[in-house]
C-alpha cells in the first residue's frame, strides 16, 4: 500500500517513541519489520520515503537475518530511484568497525589503532599493544567486547567461546585508552547533519553503552535486550553536555557527512594526555529523552520535523 514514510526498523521497543510522535503528528507512515519479511526486486517501491532503522546488535537478540535482508533491500530501492535514509551506505559503515576506522585516518581524526583479522594465531605476526580491546567488526550494544592483556588471553578466550566469530567471522584488535571513569565518554547525536544534543556517559565498568531508555534504564531495573557480560556495580548514567567543545562539533559534522549519515550518534572518549579519540559511528541512533528534555525539547518530535521536511523534498 502506498504510504509517505516507511521506517525499516528490528527492534519494536527503541521505535515505540518515534511511532507515537508519528501517529500524534498525523504523518503517514508503515512500519516494515526487518525480521519476517520479503521483497520484490520488480515492484517499484510504494513509499516517498524511506527510513532505516536496522542496528547491527539485530544478531545478539536472535535476529541475525534482519541485517543482511535490510541491507539488501536499501540496495534494491535506491537503485529502484527511492529515497532512503541512513540507507545501505550509511548502514555499511555501520556494520564495520574497519571501515570506520579508514574513514576517520581519511579525515585526519584521532581514532585507536585497530587490527582486523579473521586467524587468531595471524594476530601473534601484526599485534603486540597490550591491553587491548577484542571487539566483534559488526559491533552493536557493546556486545561480544573483552578487554585482553595478552595474545595467549585472546586464544584462551577465541578457544572457549567460538561464538564469537559470529555473524560474519571477523574480529577487531583495538587500541585501549585509560579514561577517567568519573568522566566517561562523550556521545553526540546528529540529525540532518546538525548537532541535536551531546551528552557524557559513564559506564561504571560496562559495554553496552546504548542510550536507549529501554537498553539502560535510568533506575537500574532489567533491560529490555540484556546482553550477557559482567553487571557493573552501577546503571550506565547519562548526562547532559552543554559545554561540548565547537571543534569536537565541528569533527562530528565531518564524520557525518563523509559517511552519508542522516541521523547518527558519534562517540569519542578523552585520553589521559588531552586527545580527543574517536571510537564509533551509529547511524540507528537511539534518543534518550530525558537529556533532550534537559536542552527543552522532545528528541523524537526533532526527528518527525527532520521527516516531515525530507518528505517536502520529495516527489
């Protein structure tokens, strides 16, 4: 049925605000659940639209085929001449960790070194920074991440968990900077290519690091996508960050223009000898309300003003 918006999304509960700011502003809009689905490669797309939601986390709640239909479907309606945004450019980058590394040594942005492999004993012969941190390349959620002292720990650990290849069995050896943890790190939210809102996040020794209410619940209750990993003595705090510095802005817009991304969520940390270090790029970017809330405004009602004009540019 034809339709002025469809939102590809995997994930019901990060969208229920962005359905109900949707649904109060009366647009026009089909939700298009990645997880059980088929296309058509000769229809021509039904919506003036189009909205990707996906995350590369889809695997650790069971959803690993959300991923590459979505990607496979963006592909197909671009080149059928839809308009999507945060499509299969955007969605590529942020299914590779390698591939955000290179975009940001191609900025000129400080970044940690990272090794991609996908042979644990090759690591031995390219890798000797210690401590490291062992990340999946199709990160999402903090999931799968180890902090590793050794290549005989990273053997060890590859050894009793051979899930951790998956999905798509390639791994990441990344650079590893002490923070000061009353500090956290700093995540900022675009859309549009603008800065919405920047906030600090301390982690209180956790991974995932989602700003989504329902992924960290600000009162410390049960998450609604736990992933397994050792539970920090405290909630992952969110904090607002009016004070962020114009030229960490001004490296954010860059990444996100360079990547193609229409909404997304940046993330740096401050290393101990003053660098601003920029770890990862999420183009399903996950509002937290309460920090918008802080700056006075409604982050989805941002988002339905971003697509309602998107829609007004096109046919």
């Amino acid at each position: 049925m034809a339709t002025d918006l469809c939102v590809l999304y995997e994930h019901p509960e990060w969208q229920k605000p962005l359905f109900a700011a949707l649904e109060r502003r009366r647009v026009s809009f089909t939700a298009f659940d990645l997880k059980s689905a088929t296309f058509d490669v000769d229809l021509f797309p039904s919506a003036r639209l189009y909205f990707n939601q996906a995350s590369p986390s889809a695997y650790v709640r069971g959803n690993t085929r959300a991923v590459p239909f979505a990607l496979s479907f963006m592909r197909a309606l671009e080149i059928a001449g839809a308009r999507v945004l945060n499509g299969a450019r955007a969605f590529s980058l942020e299914l590779s960790k390698s591939a955000q590394g290179a975009l940001l040594k191609k900025l000129g942005v400080a970044h940690p070194r990272s090794l991609a492999f996908n042979d644990v004993k090759a690591v031995a012969k390219a890798w000797s920074l210690f401590p490291s941190l062992l990340k999946p390349e199709q990160g999402g959620s903090g999931a799968r991440m180890f902090l590793l002292e050794s290549q005989a720990e990273l053997e060890k650990t590859l050894e009793l968990t051979p899930g951790l290849w998956e999905p798509d069995h390639l791994l990441m050896m990344q650079e590893h900077f002490d923070v000061d943890p009353a500090r956290g790190i700093v995540r900022m939210e675009f859309l549009g290519g603008e800065l919405l809102y920047a906030m600090r996040v301390v982690s209180h020794g956790a991974f995932n690091l989602c700003p989504s209410e329902v992924c960290n619940p600000s009162d410390g209750s049960d998450a609604a996508c736990h992933i397994p990993e050792t539970k920090p003595a405290k909630p992952v705090e969110f904090f607002p960050f009016p004070e962020v510095p114009a030229a960490a802005v001004e490296e954010g817009r860059a990444i996100v223009q360079a990547g193609g991304l229409d909404v997304a969520g940046i993330e740096y940390l401050e290393a101990k000898d003053g660098r601003r270090i920029f770890y990862d790029i999420n183009a399903n970017s996950n509002l937290r309300p309460a920090i918008a809330q802080a700056f006075g405004f409604d982050p989805f009602e941002r988002v339905v003003d971003y697509l309602v004009g998107e829609l007004a540019k096109t046919k």
